[in-house]
C-alpha cells in the first residue's frame, strides 16, 4: 500500500491487493455478490478476456479472493507484486488472469495518488474535546478508485473508502471524526 500520510497510527494509501482483485473483477465483467459491496473502477474498464483464461472459474474463486484481499489489508499484508497475493496461492485461476491483466492493473496502480485527508485538523479537535493526546489511535484507510461514495469498516481499525468519498471534504472529515472518536 502507499501511504499518502501517517499522523499517530493513522495511514491511508491505495492497496495493490484490492486493486488487482477490483481489476480482474471489472475487466472480465464478473458477475460476483460479496460483502461489502464495492462499485466498479473509476474510470470504467473496457471488458477484455485474455486468451486462454477462464471466466467461470475466476468467478468461483473470486469472493473467496475477494475475502483473503481484505483480510490481508486489514492485517497489513500487502503484495509486492499482483500475482504475488497469498490469497491467489490457492486460487489458479485468478492468478493466470492477474498475470494475464498485470500490465494494466500495475499501470492503473501507479498513477494513483491517495486523497488529501483532513486526518490532523480531524484529530486536534477530537484532541481538543477529549482533553489530551490520542496517541493511541490506529487507523488505516484503504482507498479504491471506484465509482460512487464508500466508505466501510472492514474492521475496528480499517476503512475501506473511495477516492471519490475521499476528496469530498464535507464527507470524509464528519466520517473521521465519528471513527476516531470511538478509537480515541
């Protein structure tokens, strides 16, 4: 994941993992139902399936992988590379359509930029409120570039949020705030 910032165990960034699990999601037009829901990539793919790759079986093992991916993110276990997710050890299939659509899944990677967020000002007043340091805080946002308003707790310490809920100021500092007060 890279992170944007990390003020007093707060981070956020763009998770490979996620991303490439969304990737293969929305290039191969999969027909999936997880929880939590999650839109599709903003922009929009075009649908495109490799030679050779097997649609039905990637959509089998896709919400299993799906699962492993959060689990993964909210455990702070990011790949090094998209074919190198734990979760697609056990998942044939989705890997060979990884390794098939990495070009595209790495490009979209590297120009993600994570959101500005308003993590400082947020925590000063919760700070301020509660009458000392909220050194104890852990939060981690895990931000997808999809389409629509996001914003999910995955798990106590973790969000999953998108770029667009994200860079919406009157969302995202009101979101924080609600977080962070019951972390603090």
């Amino acid at each position: 994941m890279r992170f944007a910032r990390e003020v007093s165990g707060i981070s956020h960034g763009v998770s490979l993992g996620l991303l490439a699990a969304l990737y293969v999601r929305d290039s191969l037009a999969l027909s999936v139902d997880v929880e939590p829901h999650v839109p599709g990539l903003e922009p929009s793919l075009p649908v495109q399936v490799p030679l050779g790759t097997d649609r039905a079986a990637v959509t089998a093992e896709w919400p299993g992988w799906w699962a492993d991916a959060l689990d993964a993110c909210t455990h702070g276990v990011e790949p090094p590379a998209p074919e190198d997710a734990a979760a697609l050890l056990t998942r044939p299939a989705s890997r060979a359509a990884v390794l098939a659509l990495k070009p595209g899944i790495e490009q979209l990677h590297r120009v993600q930029s994570p959101a500005a967020l308003p993590i400082g000002d947020v925590l000063r007043g919760i700070e301020s409120r509660i009458g000392r340091w909220a050194q104890s805080v852990e939060l981690h946002i895990a931000e997808v570039p999809v389409d629509g308003l996001l914003w999910e707790r995955i798990a106590p310490a973790h969000v999953l949020a998108s770029t667009r809920f994200l860079n919406d100021p009157a969302r995202t500092a009101p979101a924080l705030r609600a977080v962070l007060e019951e972390l603090a």
